[in-house]
C-alpha cells in the first residue's frame, strides 16, 4: 500500500518529511525492507524469534515482582 502524503497550505517540506516519517515507521516500511534486502538463515530467524520471547518472559517476570 503506497504512503500518499500531501502538503497543504502553510506546511513547509520539513513537515511534509516528517509526516511521510511518522507514517513510514508505523507501518514498518524500514524493517521490512531490511528483512528483503539481506537472507537470513531460517536457525538465525528462529534464534531471533526465541531471544525476543526469552526478552519478554524476562520484562514479565520483572513486571510481577515489582506489582507485589
């Protein structure tokens, strides 16, 4: 889906980039184009995967303690 950004009246260009840059970093159009450019081997994308849910457990766990 193309990001369509239109200046209007008393927008300056920095605005217009900096609105295209806000729309472009929800919709994670720089993570995915670094996923495409480069291979990754699917035991580095599963080493990923479990290192993200390992961080979360961890953030969990330090959450519940601090709630006691």
């Amino acid at each position: 889906m193309p990001i369509i950004v239109k200046k209007k009246k008393g927008e300056s260009k920095d605005d217009v980039i900096g609105k295209f840059r806000r729309l472009s970093i929800e919709e994670d159009i720089t993570e995915e184009v670094r996923k495409r450019t480069a291979y990754v081997k699917p035991a580095k994308a599963r080493y990923a995967k479990k290192k993200i849910i390992l961080w979360r457990e961890k953030c969990r766990r330090r959450a519940k303690k601090r709630r006691y």
